[in-house]
C-alpha cells in the first residue's frame, strides 16, 4: 500500500503529515457545468428563479464550502485560504461554475476549488429544481494548480510532461 500517502503500512487511513513540507503560496482552479433546459437557463438570465438570484447565492455557497473542505472530505487538512473566487456564466448548455483558492501553506488547494464548485452546482440544482427536473451536474474537474513540488503543472484534462 506504499503508493498510497493516506493509508499506513498496516493498511489503516491516516492523515499524511505535511509538518516537513515548505509553506509556499497555492492556487487551484477547478470548473464544472449543470445541464439544464434552455428555458431554465433564460429564467436565471432573467432572474426569474422564484427562490431568488441564482448566481449569487450559488457564488456565496461555493465560497462557503471551500473554507469548509477540512470538515467534508475526511482526509483534508484545514487551510487558512486567503482568496476564494466563484464565477458563474450561463452558456448553450446551462451554467458554467469556475472557481478558485489561494492560500499559503504546507499542502495544496485542489479540494477546497473542486468543493467549491460542486458545492455551487448543487445550489443551482436545488434553486432550479422546482422548473426543470432534467439538470444534470458534469464536468466536473481541476484545472490547474500551482505551488508546491508540483508547481504549475497544468490538468485540464492532460497529463504533465516528464522530464
């Protein structure tokens, strides 16, 4: 089990210790889509969901869920995150979320950016659901981060280069 950094040598979950690690600054950026019926999508444009502004209280979920990944992903450890973005856009298909967190320390932000995101799919789901039952959240993914060993390497749906 030695290629797996949260489980021991005896097989149990373990946090991974990061005391060794050097504090430098992270970012991470993951997006993600909800599939809806165009005329749902014209009802956000409009801001004619009837429990309120789409975008906004989607944007402040994901903010919200990203300083809360310590206490949803089991293995996460808490961060100190110094800038949350969420942004949202209508598109052809739905909506499009992006998000992304900026910290400095010891372990990167990946999960705090892809809870973010997922945190505010489900909240455009939840505030539309009344008006179309077809929506489905996809698309879900990182798209980058940066800091740490792995500085700058770019995901996106690609492997890194090797040296």
């Amino acid at each position: 089990m030695s290629g797996f950094s949260h489980i021991d040598e005896r097989g149990r979950a373990r946090m991974v210790d990061v005391s060794a690690k050097p504090e430098t600054r992270r970012r991470a950026a993951a997006s993600g889509t909800v599939r809806m019926r165009p005329e749902t999508r014209a009802l956000i444009d409009r801001q004619e969901i009837a429990k309120g502004d789409v975008f906004a209280v989607a944007r402040v979920a994901g903010i919200l869920a990203a300083k809360q990944t310590a206490g949803l992903i089991p293995m996460c450890h808490p961060l100190l995150l110094t800038d949350v973005r969420v942004d949202l856009e209508t598109t052809e298909e739905g909506v499009r979320i992006e998000a992304s967190v900026a910290t400095t320390g010891r372990t990167g932000a990946e999960m705090e950016a892809l809870t973010a995101v997922s945190v505010a799919a489900l909240t455009v789901y939840d505030m539309c659901k009344a008006v179309d039952t077809t929506m489905t959240l996809t698309e879900i993914r990182l798209l980058h981060k940066e800091g740490g060993k792995s500085d700058r390497r770019i995901v996106n749906g690609q492997a890194p280069e090797q040296p």
